[in-house]
C-alpha cells in the first residue's frame, strides 16, 4: 500500500501477507538497502501497474582501468 512505501526499507517494519496474515521479520529490504547504499547504489520499490510491487535494485558499474 502508498502509506507503506517509505516504510518498507526501515528494519522490523513488516505488513502482513496477503491470505495468510503472517508476518515477516522485517529485515530483507532494510538489509537490501544498507548493501546498495554502501556499494553507491540504491534500492526502490513502486507500485506495478498490474498490481502488486516492483523492486528495483540499482548498483554501479565498475570501471576497468586501461
């Protein structure tokens, strides 16, 4: 949902699963996002058009050297 957008990259931060309720431990994109932070990149998540979410994970290209 919109209001948890921001939210989900936060640690511990969990919704509950579509059907089963279940929660997760709210780690894996806080985790996601430290990682491509420190690598000089960024993680994003939007609202796919068809419903559901759209994760986008963007790292840099190393450049070699010559």
């Amino acid at each position: 949902p919109d209001y948890a957008r921001d939210k989900v990259f936060q640690k511990f931060y969990s919704l509950a699963r579509p059907g089963s309720g279940k929660r997760s431990t709210g780690l894996g994109l806080a985790f996601v996002q430290e990682i491509a932070q420190q690598h000089g990149g960024k993680a994003m998540l939007e609202n796919a058009a068809e419903g559901g979410a759209l994760a986008t994970l963007v790292l840099p290209v190393a450049r070699q050297p010559g």
